[in-house]
C-alpha cells in the first residue's frame, strides 16, 4: 500500500530516493521521508504532505554517506503526520514499512513496559524497536532483524538501516511486495518497480519469508532460517508508465486483480478462524449500547450504496437488526425516524462524498450513533464519525471502484458478524463455521481472476450490443446493479440492473434478440426461480450470459455464454460474483477504447453537491 525505495551505492542517496519516491506519487501518498547515514550517525527528515515538501526540506539538509532508505505512507494505522510518517527512529536504527502488523499493541505494551518510549501512532513503529531491542542483547543486525521479524504477525515488506553496521540495507518480505534492484557497484530495494526502473532492469523478486542484505558490491538473499537462496535477477522490459500499472494496461485491471490481498488486508488482524470471533479496532460500541440499537441505516453512494446493498442482507441475517438503505443524497433530505437508539453506518471509499458528509450530520443531528466504513484514513467522514471501520483496500486510482467494494462488503460482513455475536443473535457454531469460509474468499476470488482470458472472449463477443440488463436475486440482486454500473460507467454502454423476480413488471419488454442479459445464477433458495427467469428471457430470443457455478449442469442448455465459478456459503457469494462482472466491464470497455481509468464526465470523489 506504501512506497519503499532503498539505495547503497555511490551516488547522492537523497537524489535516488527522492526520485523513486515521486514515481510512486500518483497513487496519492499523504507523507513521506527519508533516512540517510550523516557522519556516523542516521539522520531522518519527514514531512507530511507531498513529495515536493520533502524535496524541499532536504535542500537545506546534508548528509556525507551514500545509503539510505525512503518511503512514502498512505495512512492505515495513525492519521497523515510527521510523527507518523516513515522511516521510524529508534536507538540507532531506521526502519520503513509496507503491510499492517496485527500484534503491533501486544508487542507496543511489552516494550513499553520495558521502558521503551513510542513517538508515533502507527503500528510500523514497533519494528525499529523490536531491532532495536535484539540489538542491545548483543545481536548482530542480520540476527536482530531476523529475531524481530520471528515475533510480528502480519504483513510486511521492510527495508532497515543500522548505525552499528553503517555500510549495508536489511530487507525482508512477508505478504508484501518487495524487490532487490541489481547495479553496478550499487544496488537498490524497492516495493515497486517504477521507483527504481529508471536506475536498473535488473531485478530479484523476494518470496515471503525471504531476507536480503545488501551492500554496495554484493547482496544475498537468505530464508528465515538462515538458508541461502539462490536467484538470477530478471530483465524488466516495460515502460515507465507500464511500471506504473504494475504491468497491466489498466489501473482499473491492476485493482481488480488485488482483490484477493486486499480483502486479505481488510480481514487481517480482525477474526479469529479457530472460533469464529470478531474484533473491530476503531468500534468501541459497547454491549449494552449495541443491545438497545433498534435499527440500522446505511448510508453511501454509488457503489458504495450497492455495497451497503449487500450490507443489509448480511446484518439482517447475522444480528437479526433491521435495516434500512438509503442513498445519501436521498436521505439528507428527508426527515428519518432514526434516533439515539439507531446506528448509522456511512459507507464511502473516499470518506469524503459530500452528500455522505451531509447525511452523517442530519444522523448527528437525530442523535443516532455513527460508524464510517472509509478506505482514507483520516478522511473527513472518518474523522467526524464516533466509530470507523477502515476497508485496507490500498489507493483505488481506477475511477471506478472495485476492490473499493470487495473490501466495503468484507468489513460490512465483520460488521454483521461482530453485532450478531455481541447481541446473541449468532451462534458461536455457525460463526466457527462462517468464518472457516469466509477465509477461502480470497482464494475464491483468485480462482475467478484465473478465468480471466474466457471472460475477455465473452466480452469481446458482445462489446457492440448498444443496452445490457443484468439480473439478480436476494443478495446478488445488488451485485448485479453493480455489474449494470461498472459497465456504464467505463464503457457507456447503457445498462440496467434488476431483481430478476421484477422482469415480468416491465423490463421484459425490452426483450429481444440483440439484447444480452448477464444473469447471476448461484445455486442458493432461490436457483430454480432465477432459471425460470433465464426460460423467460430465451423465449424472448435475448442472449444469456450466466454467472453459474462450475458443477451447475442445468444451466448449459439454456445459456449461451457461461462464465463458471466456485460454490460458496450464499452470504459470500456477491465476492466471487462481482469479480466476472469487474471484468466483463472492462474488456468490453478496453475494446471500446474507452479511456477506462478516467472515464467521461466522471470523478474519483465526488466532493459538491
Ligand atoms: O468515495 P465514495 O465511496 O463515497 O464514492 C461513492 C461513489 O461516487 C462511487 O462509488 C462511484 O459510484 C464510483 N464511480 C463507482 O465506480
């Protein structure tokens, strides 16, 4: 989610870092800096803000060695600020950090009770303490981060510097992305390709559990163990801006396909698989206030309407609480009946939708507690609401959202499952049992991508039709108006998504042989309903695309495109649904060519009325 760029060589390591940084800026970062060796010592300097504010603080800065390591944050634990900004400091040692680490309190309160003393907020932090700490027990600095990194839980891509051992970078991976970039007496580590593309193509993949130590003639790669791993660097042939997109032709692509690490990241820390149990940092609801909530709102917009969507049947179903979804362009304008007893949760990729704004201050006014769902740390309706429940999606630069919603859909799935195991209303078996699926999500969602290339050919296929209906029932009936969204939006191509018990009021007229209708066809209660759908739309000559899962025979004689993917527990089938769709849209887009990343008419963050 954060930028890393290290540097061991013999050219101004401000400059390289500096450089590499601002090639990951489009994506958004909110601070950033820079450590570099200065006389002996490690000298930090970080700023909140842009790239360019570093810059110009390191004008006035000088350092005499040549390595140092840099990062730019995209905030998920501690708001945007200096103070929490990377690389931390700590008796000597430097660290920056990608990924998030989930016992970062347990092991915070240790060392405080040791007497170690914290500046930031942030989780990274505990890092240069922890190596910090080996160190003073006598370690050598490969050993203590090898010893530090043994008792994090999580996800991390590091690159450390140490005063006792000045001449060398230690990097190491888990779940995070990191990459050793090979030069002539100098070397490079890097979270992305862009922030160093332009120094070397040669480049070395770490594997999670991997370590690298680098120095200015050599490095190695070893396990945690301590075993050597031999690996060529590889030649990188593409283009700067490809580099950008991480090799894919999209930033829209690019975000789809980290679906399955971002619902990972929006889990992570939270659920315990063994028992089913939930636990949601930043919610600080109590028993007995969430016992007295009568009736839930779920505010948002766009797809993250659809989301909340989605949202209600999963709280419905889990804590037995009714709940209402509104658009909040809607809802700020009307007088809800919610109350002190009513819990609204405002759900928004941005955090700063400004018909979401508005919506949660008539909730405040109606004195009805307030729960954000944000992607944007720090964002504005992150902050002005009691409680947040951050999605750890990453930045979405695409305009239209994507992992943006698997992650909204996942932290609304924590949501239902936390309410519903603190008011009673879910057994603690079917929890166990929920959450031992709820982790195959990702793997779900992966296989589904594996499937890419069929739906790029169904796509193709149908990439001149002029209208599409998308059909869904229960809990897919949102997802398939996200579908029918995704491919306006980027292709616009008009589309219209319905619950498919409502064709036979209306929209079946539209019905005939140049008009496909993308069905959603899981094999939940509902499955012999939606198939006599399909019936009705074949007797009206349409063209079927159905999404239907692989064992599903039935559905072959009466489709005439099937997109296949994997069975799961109903309540998680909007996960493994959506993804096709994500895809249909864009390649019928990308064969449009349409400009799919920023599409017409079209903003990121909608911040005026
Ligand atoms: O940042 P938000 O989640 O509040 O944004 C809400 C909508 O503007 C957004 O979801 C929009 O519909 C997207 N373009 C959908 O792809």
């Amino acid at each position: 989610m954060c930028g890393i760029v290290g540097y061991v060589g013999s050219k101004v390591p401000g400059s390289v870092l500096v450089e590499g940084l601002k090639r990951l800026e489009y994506r958004g970062y909110d601070s950033a800096g820079v450590a570099i060796f200065d006389n002996g010592g490690i000298k930090i300097c970080r700023c909140e803000g842009k790239i360019a504010d570093l810059e110009k603080r390191l004008v006035d800065e000088h350092f005499d060695g040549s390595i140092g390591i840099g990062h730019t944050r995209w905030a998920t634990h501690g708001r945007p600020s200096e103070t929490n900004a990377h690389p931390h400091y700590y008796e000597g040692i430097a660290v920056v950090h990608n990924g998030i680490i989930e016992n970062y309190l347990e092991l915070k309160t240790m060392m405080i009770e040791e007497g170690g003393v914290f500046s930031s907020e942030t989780d990274s932090e505990v890092l240069s303490h922890l190596i910090a700490r080996s160190i003073r027990k006598g370690l050598s600095f490969e050993d203590a981060v090898r010893e530090s990194i043994s008792m994090v839980r999580g996800s991390y891509a590091i690159a450390v510097l140490c005063e006792k051992d000045p001449t060398r970078i230690i990097a190491a991976r888990n779940e995070s992305p990191l990459i050793l970039g090979v030069g002539e007496n100098e070397n490079y580590v890097a979270s992305d390709i862009p922030a160093i593309l332009s120094h070397t193509r040669k480049m070395l993949f770490l594997d999670d559990g991997e370590i690298a130590v680098l120095d200015r003639d050599a490095y190695r790669i070893q396990t945690l163990d301590g075993e050597a791993v031999e690996r060529e660097p590889k030649h990188i042939s593409w283009d700067p801006i490809m580099a950008e997109k991480g090799g894919y032709k999209h930033f829209m692509l690019k975000e789809i396909f980290e679906q399955p690490r971002a619902i990972i990241d929006t889990l992570r820390g939270r659920i315990v698989e063994d028992t089913g149990d939930v636990f949601l940092d930043g919610v600080t609801l109590d028993e007995e206030t969430l016992k007295r909530i009568n009736r839930i709102y779920v505010i948002a917009c766009g797809t993250s309407y659809y989301a909340g969507l989605v949202g209600k049947f999963m709280i419905e179903e889990l804590s037995h609480i009714p709940v209402e979804v509104d658009l909040a362009s809607e809802f700020r304008y009307r007088d809800p009946l919610a109350d002190e007893n009513s819990l609204i949760v405002l759900i928004s990729q941005s955090g700063e939708t400004a018909d979401t704004l508005a919506a949660m201050r008539q909730g405040r006014e109606k004195g009805a507690k307030l729960l954000s769902i944000c992607n944007v740390v720090e964002s504005t309706l992150a902050r002005d609401c009691d409680h947040v429940l951050y999605t750890h999606a990453g930045p979405e630069i695409g305009v239209a959202s994507t992992k943006a919603f698997t992650c909204q859909m996942t932290a609304l799935l924590l949501l239902a499952m936390y309410l519903g195991r603190t008011r009673g209303d879910l057994e603690a078996d079917r929890a166990k049992e929920l959450m031992q699926h709820v982790v195959q999500v990702p793997g779900y969602v992966e296989d589904v991508l594996e499937r890419a290339e069929e739906i790029r050919e169904i796509a193709e296929f149908y990439a001149d039709a002029a209208d599409f209906l998308y059909l869904g029932r229960g809990i897919n009936y949102p997802i398939a108006l996200e579908g029918a969204l995704k491919l306006k939006e980027i292709s616009y191509i008009h589309a219209e998504g319905y619950p498919a018990g409502e064709m036979k009021h209306g929209p079946i007229a539209l019905i005939d042989e140049v008009m496909p209708v993308v069905t959603l066809v899981p094999r939940d209660s509902v499955y012999e309903k939606i198939l006599s759908n399909i019936e009705e739309v074949k007797a009206r000559k349409g063209q079927v695309i159905a999404v239907a899962e692989d064992d599903d025979r039935e559905i072959a004689e009466r489709a005439d495109h099937i997109i296949k993917v994997p069975h799961a527990d109903t309540i998680l089938t909007p996960f493994i649904l959506v993804i096709p769709l994500q895809l249909f849209a864009y390649y019928v887009a990308d064969f449009k060519g349409t400009d799919v990343d920023q599409p017409r008419n079209l903003a990121k963050s909608v911040t005026v009325e």
